[in-house]
C-alpha cells in the first residue's frame, strides 16, 4: 500500500512551523471575523479574518482553517485549511490535531489515510487497540508508512472511519474518558452498527416551597391560608435546574455532531464488532 508524497510531508509539516505560543482563550480578534459570518457579511468576514491571522493568535489560525475547509465566504482549499490547522496546533490550539484527523479522513481529502492516523495519534483520540502503534513508530513517518501499509486494507479503512468520527466530536467537545456514576453526557459510539448514542444523566430537582407564607382576608372576614401562597425555588435549586437545562442542550449539539460525522465519514464493510468507544463530553470547546 502507498502514502501520497504530501501524506509524509504532512506528518512533519507541524514540526517545521515556528509560531508564539498562544493560549487557547478568549480571542477578541475573532469576533468581529464570527459577528460577520453571523450576518452573512462576507467581505467584512474576510476582511476581519486576515485582520486576525495577522496577529497569529491560536483561535485565528484555527477559525481560519475552518473556513478554508469549509468554504465560509472563502473559496474552498483544504491544503491552506491544513496549514492553518497545523499553525494552530503548534499553537496550542485545543481541537487543532483533531480538526486535521478528519479533513484527511474525509473522502474530500482521498482520504489520506497515513495522515488521518497520525494526526489521530497526536490527538489522542481513543481509537480501537487494533487502531494503534507503538509511540516510537508514530515518531517516524516512513515506519508509519510501513506498518500502516502491512494492515489489511479493511482494517485500515475501518480504523480511519473511527479516527474521523472521534476527531469530529473532538473537534467541537471536550472529551473525556467514561466515568461510572456522576451527571453527564456520556457518548456510546459503537462502529460497526454505525451508530453513535448520546445520554444524560439526569438528577431530579425537587422543588420545595421554601418562600414565606402570605395569608389574604376575604370580604366575609374569614381567612383562607391557602390564598395567595408564593411558591419559588431556592437559588440552590435554580442552579441546579438551570445546569439541567444547559445538559439538556449540550447533548443536543453532541446529537447533531454524531449525525454529522457519521455522514461525513461513510461506514467501510468489515468493522470490527467489538469496536466500541465510550466517552464523557465534559463541554463544548471554547471558540
């Protein structure tokens, strides 16, 4: 099995490019770039897009991979979405290595096989045993090359359906490994049934009237204590049902993500039916 040329030169792209580091915070720069995405404002977008990639910042680097990738008011190139997403991992860009694992796993980019592995790899994705190599052949990209090209090609096809898919929600949450018990949303992705299940844990909130009693006296003088009872939660509860509210949405979006990836990145025949990865989304990454 053969590698493109640009599959090795990919693999030691990220080591070449000398960038500041950025922290992965808050970015000023990029919100006017997203302000004009929002309303459609292409030229401003652009405009404020080479404003930030001046800076060099790790949010700028990646938002403009993303839009070279996928055509956001620019025309579509996924080499200069490569390079971005690689300035932004030298960066520090969290999400950055992932974003890389699925443009070349994509169809659109071939796939490039031996790039979305390796790219997965830097990631840290939690792909199937099977799906993985020693750190010291990784570290080289001809024994990659080599040992990459002795799997049976089923397998490497299957292992690179499942690098896109972890690299699609790992692009987009934070992803940690399943822990039993806790509120959460925890991912079942089991490869070769094709699906990928989100659930939340849900705790109860039971809302106790702790508000003070009002009593009102009607015009026959009587008094009624059920008349006019306030009934609120207390701050702690409003917390807790606001954080309940904002799962709820967050599994959501891990819904649509999983729907996406799993239509971005067609099922092979022959996937391993023991595959099975579980997962905690801890939040959606920041942008």
């Amino acid at each position: 099995m053969q590698f493109s040329k640009f599959t090795l030169t990919a693999v030691s792209f990220a080591a070449l490019v000398l960038l500041p580091s950025a922290a992965h915070s808050a970015d000023l720069s990029t919100k006017p770039v997203l302000k004009a995405l929002e309303a459609r404002d292409c030229p401003a977008a652009v405009k404020e897009l080479n404003s930030a990639l001046a800076g060099a910042s790790s949010e700028a680097l990646l938002l403009g991979g993303v839009m070279f990738e996928q055509g956001l008011c620019l025309k579509k190139n996924l080499e200069r979405a490569a390079r971005l997403y690689a300035k932004a991992a030298d960066a520090g860009a969290p999400g950055a290595k992932s974003r890389l694992a699925g443009l070349f796993a994509a169809p659109a980019s071939g796939p490039d096989k031996g790039a979305a592995l390796w790219w997965a790899y830097q990631a840290g994705l939690p792909l199937p045993k099977s799906c993985t190599v020693e750190s010291s052949v990784v570290a080289d990209s001809e024994k990659l090359a080599q040992a990459l090209g002795a799997w049976p090609a089923s397998m490497l096809d299957a292992c690179v359906h499942v690098a896109g898919v972890l690299a699609a929600i790992d692009a987009e949450f934070v992803v940690k490994p399943i822990a039993s018990g806790g509120d959460g949303i925890s991912v079942d992705f089991r490869p070769s049934a094709g699906t990928l299940d989100v659930r939340t844990s849900q705790s109860a909130v039971a809302l106790v009237d702790n508000s003070p009693r009002t009593t009102a006296t009607s015009n026959a003088g009587s008094l009624f204590a059920a008349n006019n009872v306030t009934q609120g939660a207390s701050p702690e509860q409003m917390l807790a049902l606001r954080a309940q509210e904002e799962r709820l949405a967050l599994s959501r979006q891990v819904e649509s993500a999983g729907k996406d990836a799993l239509a971005r990145f067609p099922r092979p025949n022959g996937v391993d039916a023991d595959w099975r990865i579980q997962l905690a989304i801890e939040g959606a990454r920041e942008r």
